[in-house]
C-alpha cells in the first residue's frame, strides 16, 4: 500500500477535499447535530466554496493527505477571525479525515502541518472551535496539549443551534 503523503492543496484538489469534507461531517457528527442538516451537505458546493476562499487569497491553502491518487484528509490554518484575538492567534478552522482513515496518526500529520503554517507565519498561540459535544474531536485536541478556554458560542447551521467551545495553546507548548 502507498504510503500518505501531506502536502499543500492545488486549485484542482478542491472536488476531492469538497468530498472528504462531507463525507467526515457525515460520520463524525452523524448525532451531534440533526440528520436533516447533514444529508442535505453537498460536496460540489462545498468544492466551489474552497475554491473561491482559495481564489481570493485571502486564507491560506489547506494541507490534504493523500494515499496514492486518493485525498483522505485535510486540515486548514489561518489568523484567527474571533473578535478577542490579536494578529499572533492562529486558529486551525478544519481538520478532518475519512472514517477509514482514523486512529492511523494521519490525523497528528494534518494537525502538525497546519502548526508549522502557522509558526510560519509569525503566530504564536493556535485555537480551534470544537462542537461541545464532540468528544472525539475534542480528546484528540487534549492530547494535542490545548485546553479549553472558557470561550463558548452558539452557531446557527439551517436553523439548528450548534453550541462550540475554544480551545487553546501556545504554539511553542504544542505537541510536535
Ligand atoms: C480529529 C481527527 C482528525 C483526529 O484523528 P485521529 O485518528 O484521532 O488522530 P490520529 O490520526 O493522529 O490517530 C491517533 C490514534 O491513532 C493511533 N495510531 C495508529 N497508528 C499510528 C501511527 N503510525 N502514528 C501515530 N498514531 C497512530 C494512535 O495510537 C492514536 O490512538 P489513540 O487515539 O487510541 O491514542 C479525526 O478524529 C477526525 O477526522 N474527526 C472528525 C472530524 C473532527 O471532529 N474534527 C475536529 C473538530 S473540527
């Protein structure tokens, strides 16, 4: 079997992470949020959505995992837009993989590359906003050396209330 690479996405990724993006909301958060909202995900939609954020330039490319011709996963990293953190917060916004591919480190590669962006970028802490109920998502981010901040808000996704908590770290105390 070929052994997973990571790397930066290209603009002709965006169908593949499109798909794995549905397919790892519909596993993972199949009972944490309603079955209507997550069969109704699409992932051409969720493709153009990528591509556009992508286009603009204005975030930075994600990092996917590849396993020969197949996308598996992929993480995202960028300033943090939270009305509470300054320039040097950096704020992972995705990091998902397929079902399959859980519990094979892919999850820790996609984490520390998406760190490394941010290191280079000058931030000096990262923070993520995991669904409360999460508990996979948000042992993984424990063991990942982030600790829950206190913070707390409720998204709204096609009119279901969706509560999340932040979670933190110094960039320097992260697991690498
Ligand atoms: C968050 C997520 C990416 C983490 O992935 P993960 O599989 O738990 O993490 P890893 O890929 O690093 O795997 C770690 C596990 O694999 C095991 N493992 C097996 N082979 C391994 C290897 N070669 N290297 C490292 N770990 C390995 C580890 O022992 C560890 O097991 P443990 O959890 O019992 O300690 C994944 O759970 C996911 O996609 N979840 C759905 C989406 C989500 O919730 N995202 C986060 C919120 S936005």
């Amino acid at each position: 079997m070929p052994t997973a690479e990571i790397r930066r996405a290209t603009e002709t990724d965006m169908p593949a992470l499109g798909a794995v993006h549905v397919a790892a909301w519909q596993w993972a958060y199949r009972g944490l949020m309603p079955d209507t909202v997550l069969d109704a995900m699409d992932a051409g939609r969720r493709a153009e959505g990528w591509t556009r954020l992508v286009r603009e330039g204005t975030v930075p490319q994600p990092h996917v995992a590849v396993i020969g011709p197949e996308m598996v996963g992929f993480s995202h990293a960028g300033t943090s837009r939270d009305h509470d953190a300054g320039p040097q917060t950096g704020e992972v916004t995705s990091l998902y993989l397929r079902a399959h591919d859980v519990g094979t480190g892919l999850g820790r590669r996609l984490w520390e590359a998406a760190l490394d962006q941010l290191r280079g970028s000058q931030h000096t802490e990262v923070s993520v906003w995991v669904l409360e109920t999460n508990v996979r998502g948000r042992r993984f981010y424990e063991r990942m050396g982030l600790v829950p901040d206190g913070a707390a808000r409720t998204e709204v996704l096609n009119g279901s209330p969706l509560a999340e908590v932040r979670y933190r770290a110094p960039l320097a105390g992260t697991t690498h």
